[in-house]
C-alpha cells in the first residue's frame, strides 16, 4: 500500500485502518463458515456455542473501548 503524499489526519487514519480491519474480520469470518460443512468436519453443539461465545466475549470487549461514559460523576 503506498504512503499518502500529504499528513493523513487522525480521522482519515482511523477510517482508512477500519475498514481495512473490518473488511479482515468479516473475510476471516466467512473462511469460518466454511467450517459448518458436515461432509467436511464434524462437530457438536456443544464446539458451535464455545467458539460463538468467544467471538460474542471479545465482540463486546472490543465495543466497550469505543464507548465513554457520559457525565458520570465520581465516587467513592
């Protein structure tokens, strides 16, 4: 990929890093869908509900870091 002649911006950087990230995310999330052929692979509910949970923990892991309180007051 090649560098921008000018300074990106701190907006323009978060855009251009996000979609290349999500459009990683969702690419290797079809690749895991290949997974669900049972003429290829077996496995139980059991495996499903462990590796959704995971990607369901770390979903929400993520998420929180882009979301600040509002107003919240400090105490003890």
């Amino acid at each position: 990929m090649e560098k921008p002649n000018r300074k990106e911006t701190p907006q323009e950087r978060f855009k251009r890093l996000g979609t290349l990230r999500t459009n990683t995310v969702l690419r290797r999330l079809k690749v895991l869908g290949n997974c669900a052929n049972r003429q290829a692979y077996q496995y139980s509910e059991e495996d499903v509900d462990r590796i959704f949970s995971e990607i369901e923990r770390k979903l929400k892991e993520v998420k929180a870091k882009f979301h600040f309180p509002k107003n919240r007051e400090f105490r003890l």
